[in-house]
C-alpha cells in the first residue's frame, strides 16, 4: 500500500532534512500515523495524505528541539549557586498556598476565568467562549478576581 511511495517520500524528506536516516525514520512514522488514521479503510488521495502527516512531523520535530534548546539555554544562565535557598523555597510556598487558599474562597465562575486567562494565558474571548458567557464578563471576573487576590474587595466595601 505505501511501498510505491516510499523512496519518494523519503527522497522529499531527506532533501528538506539534508539526512536520509531521518528521512525514513519520518517516512515510516508517517505510515504508521495513516494506518493507525485510517484504520486501513481506503484514502482517496494517500501520496498527498502521506506527505501531509511527514511535513506534519518534521515541524512537530522542529518546534521539539526549539523549544528544547530554550530550556537549554535557560538552564545555562542558572549556575548552581543561584539555586534559590531553603528560605526562599519556603517563601515561594507559603505564597503558593496563600493563592491557592484565595482561589478557592472566590466564586467558581471568577476563579475558573482568572485562571483561564492569568495562568493559562487565553484570550478574553476564548475564555468567553470556553465558559460560555461575554468577554466583557470575563473581563470583570478577572479584574474581580485581581482585586479579590491583592485584598482590594475589603476595602473597596469599607
């Protein structure tokens, strides 16, 4: 079924990777990837398929070893001896559990946008859309949420 595709896709693959050793590693995880797609159940165009989930896999490889040497190069710029101390690790805790403690005190709704869009990073709208509601109520939740953390809503109500 692939076997006609082969030395194509792994010529295609080993000029863009300037390697044919991984060439055909990708080559033969893209085949793997479209039976276990497919199931075995006929394709209509698989040459175009099988190109698609390679190209698919040499930028999945590519932002790995990005993002790897990332970690890489932070891990250079830390030495050993800027390690944080034992005071500082309990310090970081401690404000740990006094967010979390916050967190939970708050309303599910303020809490869950706050960490939609604080923590994990989503947009407005695609907290809105993830909880169902406005971004102009996601956006109060969150400055809600803020002043509920920096202790605001006490004396805001004095």
């Amino acid at each position: 079924m692939f076997a006609c595709y082969y030395s194509e896709l792994v010529n295609y693959f080993a000029r863009s990777l300037n390697d044919r050793d991984a060439a055909a590693d990708v080559v033969q995880e893209s085949c793997a990837r479209v039976i276990g797609m497919t199931g075995g159940a006929a394709v209509r165009d698989m040459r175009a398929l099988l190109y698609r989930v390679g190209r698919n896999i040499v930028i999945d490889e590519a932002r790995r070893r990005r993002a790897e040497a990332g970690m890489l190069e932070t891990l250079a710029l830390v030495q050993c001896d800027e390690a944080p101390s034992t005071e500082r690790e309990a310090c970081a805790r401690q404000q740990l559990e006094r967010l979390a403690a916050r967190l939970a005190a708050m309303p599910r709704k303020r809490c869950e946008a706050f960490v939609l869009v604080r923590i994990y990073g989503f947009s407005h709208a695609e907290a809105a859309i993830r909880q169902g509601c406005s971004e102009a109520a996601i956006e109060k939740h969150v400055v809600r949420a803020v002043c509920d953390l920096l202790g605001l809503a006490a004396s805001r109500s004095s």
